[in-house]
C-alpha cells in the first residue's frame, strides 16, 4: 500500500532527473546535413567569405566540427591575416570574434602563444569603449552585441576584467540593449552567453563577488524573458536573423525560464523552412544561426579541446552558395526612391533591372542627381552598410544612423541583400537609434 503510493513520486522523481531535451537538434552526421547543406555550402566557398566575415564561419564551423583539415587552415590563414594586419582598425567585437574562432579549439601543430597578446589588445579595446560610455552619454564606441563579445572572449580567453564593472555595465535596463524603443534580441542574446560565462568562472567565496553574482543572476533573468516576450507565432526569436542567437542563449540558461515558455521544436521547424527558401545566403547570416541548429553555443568554445573535423566532402571551389535571385527576366521595374531628413524629403522614380537589391536603386538615383543622392558606403560583416547620405555621417557617439525603410516600414535586411519589387517606396531615412 505504501509502496503504491511512492510510486508516482518515484516517477516525478525521475521525471525531473532527465536532463530536459529541449529540441531534436541536428545529429553530427552524414545523414542530416541534408537540411543544412545550403548553410555550410554559403560559408564554405571562401570568394563569399571575406576579411572579417571568416571569423564568424571559422567559429561557426569548428563548433560543428564540419571542416576538414584543409578547408580549416584556409580559414584560420585568413582570420590570422586580417587580425595581424589589421589589428588596429578592427573594432573590438571584430578582434573579439577573431579570438573565438582562432581559439574554439586546438589544432596539433598550434603554438599557443598568439592568444595572449590578441587578448591583450581586446582588453585595451573594451577599456576604449567603456572610456567612450564615459565620454560621450553612456554610448559605447560600437554597441552593446560587440561589448558582450568582447567580455565573452575575454572570460574564456582568462582576459583581465572587472565582474563590478560588467554586472553594471549589463543591466538590462540600459539604453544600449534598446534600439528606437524595441529590445534588441541579438544584443540581449549575446549578452546573456556573456553574462553566463562570467557567473561560471566567479567562485562567491569573496563578498562582493556575491553580490555580483546576485545582479548577474538578475540580469540573465530579465535578458531572458525580454528574449522570450519577442518570441512570434512561428516560433522565431526577435527575427530570423536573431533567433539563432537567441537559441544559444536559451539552451545556456534552462534553468531561468519554464520549459512551457519556448517550443524549441516549433522555432527549429520555422528555421529550417526558412533555410530552404534561401533567407542565410550572407555568409555571417548562415554562420550565426548554424551552432544553435546543432545543439551547440559560443560557450562550448575551449582552446584546449583537440578541434573534430568532420567528411569535409564539401567542394570549396566548385559548390556554390544560392546566389543572390538572378534577374528572371531582363525587364526593368520602376520603384520609388527618398532621401529623408527630419522635414525635408527628395523624392526620385528609378527604373532597375528585375531582381535588383536596394543598393542598385541607390545607385541608380545617385547617378542622376549626385548632390541629393549622393552616398558613401562600408563592407560590414553582414554587408554593405550606408554610412552617410547628401554628406551627412552616421555617428554612434550621437546614435544616429541611415535607417531603410519600405512602405514606412524598417526593413530587416541591409542594401546589399533586400531585393526591390515593382512600386516599391523605398527611403533612407537619418534616424537615431
Ligand atoms: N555586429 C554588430 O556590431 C552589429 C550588431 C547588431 C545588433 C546586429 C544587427 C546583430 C548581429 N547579429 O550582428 C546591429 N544590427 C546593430 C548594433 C546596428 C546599429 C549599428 C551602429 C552601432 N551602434 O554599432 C544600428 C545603427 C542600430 C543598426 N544596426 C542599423 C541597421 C540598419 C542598417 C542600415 C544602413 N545604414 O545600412 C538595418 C538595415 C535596419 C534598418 N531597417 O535600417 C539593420 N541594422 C539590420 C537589418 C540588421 C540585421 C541584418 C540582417 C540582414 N539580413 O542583413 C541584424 C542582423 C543587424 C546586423 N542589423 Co543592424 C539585426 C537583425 O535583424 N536581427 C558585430 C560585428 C563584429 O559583426
């Protein structure tokens, strides 16, 4: 009689002791690489990949343990490159994610002696963006994604910071998480795989530590429920282009959201739909959002496990990504074009080639009037990225910035990639953030 009634409390027991399997996530193996092929093919053809970009794909494929030997040396040979070159004009997240991908893991003939003075400079880097905070109104000389990169790679690369500083520097209350109003899920993300890295190295033995690890708990807490309140119908975090991101940050605090609070499933499901109809055909689009596809985070970065290569039966040379839509027909189409400032707005009509991406329309408008369409453009990570139009700057000190918008509505993709369709009412529009 007694025993029957332990049972069920036998039961709930064991229940609570499997670990919770929050989603199916993708197998190393042969098999399922299907669903993943167009990801790992975009990343993997290196005349996509360029400078900095190689950081985020080389990182992203050493925690799937996808690349052989081969391809990888290709990859670290550029990121060593572009860090040793140009050390001094990468901004700090860009250093921070050479790091990361330099050191996810280690090669047999590695010589560990560059990780040092890398993460030297990324100290004297986020110690230039806190100055900058002080300087000018608590903005960074970046933004709060590359602070929580720089503070991720100096947690695991043993970097010297301040957890008083970052427990106050990460309240999730700061501007910095928020652009025009709405919480960034990419920055909040990033942050909370931060924040996570920095409560496992702290021990509470010393006093303050524990009350840094009280804000930091808190912190964590409400990054994770501001992800969650971004959480669609469809299941995607934020936008696609952050649920990846945001996965990662789930699957690293399980313990501070109800399981009944994500269907990881669903988001799965929703991502996978959306890899098929072409939407990761940026290399650092397709390497954000690969680790989180196979159950893996940025925390699973360790510079003393031995790096796994996978088949690396993927082609460098002759596979290619999905291009970007090539034009069905060769006809032209006629979309609107403007330039807002504040009151002031010119207003153009430009005909384009089908299939043609915001920037063409750009282009073509600055052709015909070059002092009111004039433009200056820089290669980001996620490409071309509009830094000034009519000669007016984007400046981060003051948070402005080109915004683009379609219909009155922000667009979630940048000029290099969103594709115009016939009537469109195109705008660049000098917002701040
Ligand atoms: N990466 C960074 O430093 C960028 C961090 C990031 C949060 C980033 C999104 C997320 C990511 N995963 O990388 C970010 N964008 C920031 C910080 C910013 C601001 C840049 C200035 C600063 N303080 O550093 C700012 C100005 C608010 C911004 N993004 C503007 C824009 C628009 C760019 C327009 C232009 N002038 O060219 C745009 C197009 C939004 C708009 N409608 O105007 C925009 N961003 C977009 C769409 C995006 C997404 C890109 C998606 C895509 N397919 O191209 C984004 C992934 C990203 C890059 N921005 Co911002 C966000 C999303 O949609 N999920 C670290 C470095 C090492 O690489």
């Amino acid at each position: 009689m007694r025993q029957s009634h332990q049972l069920p409390l036998l039961g709930l027991l064991l229940f609570s002791l499997i670990p919770r399997q929050l989603c199916e996530i993708f197998e190393v193996s042969k098999n399922n690489y299907t669903d993943l092929n167009p990801l790992i093919n975009t990343m993997i053809n290196s005349k996509y990949t360029k400078g900095i970009q190689a950081a985020n794909v080389l990182l992203s494929l050493r925690l799937g343990g996808i690349l052989n030997q081969c391809q990888e040396q290709q990859l670290v040979q550029q990121v060593n490159l572009t860090v040793y070159y140009k050390a001094s004009t990468l901004t700090s997240g860009q250093l921070a994610l050479a790091i990361l991908a330099l050191g996810a893991c280690k090669t047999p003939d590695e010589t560990s002696i560059r990780y040092p003075n890398l993460v030297k400079n990324l100290r004297n880097k986020f110690k230039a963006e806190i100055k900058n905070m002080g300087k000018h109104n608590g903005n960074p000389l970046t933004n709060y994604y590359q602070l929580s990169l720089d503070v991720l790679a100096l947690c695991l690369f043993r970097g010297k910071f301040s957890i008083t500083q970052v427990a106050k520097i990460f309240e999730p209350g700061n501007k910095n998480f928020y652009f025009q109003g709405q919480f960034s899920v990419d920055t909040g993300a990033m942050a909370v795989l931060a924040l996570t890295c920095v409560k496992n190295i702290t021990n509470g033995k010393k006093k303050t530590d524990v009350e840094n690890l009280n804000n930091i708990n808190n912190h964590i807490k409400s990054l994770i429920e501001k992800i969650l309140s971004q959480k669609k119908e469809n299941g995607l975090l934020g936008n696609i282009y952050s649920t990846g991101e945001a996965m990662q940050a789930l699957f690293v605090s399980s313990d501070y959201y109800n399981e009944s609070k994500w269907d990881c499933q669903q988001t799965l499901d929703t991502v996978i739909m959306e890899i098929h109809k072409g939407a990761f055909r940026i290399p650092t689009a397709a390497a954000q959002i690969l680790p989180a596809l196979m159950g893996k985070t940025y925390l699973n970065v360790n510079k003393d496990s031995p790096c796994v290569y996978g088949p690396g039966d993927f082609n460098i040379s002759t596979v290619e990504p999905i291009t970007v839509t090539p034009p069905l027909s060769p006809s032209q189409i006629q979309v609107n074009y403007s330039v807002v400032i504040i009151e002031e707005t010119h207003s153009t009509t430009v005909s384009v080639a089908n299939g043609s991406v915001f920037l063409d329309v750009m282009e073509a408008a600055q052709k015909e009037n070059a002092t009111l369409f004039g433009f200056t453009v820089e290669e980001r990570s996620w490409g071309p990225y509009i830094t000034s139009v009519q000669g007016l700057t984007a400046n981060n000190n003051n948070r402005t910035f080109w915004e683009l918008l379609n219909n009155g509505q922000p667009l979630d993709q940048g000029v290099g990639s969103y594709i115009v369709h016939e009537g469109d009412n195109l705008e660049v529009r000098w917002s701040t953030y």
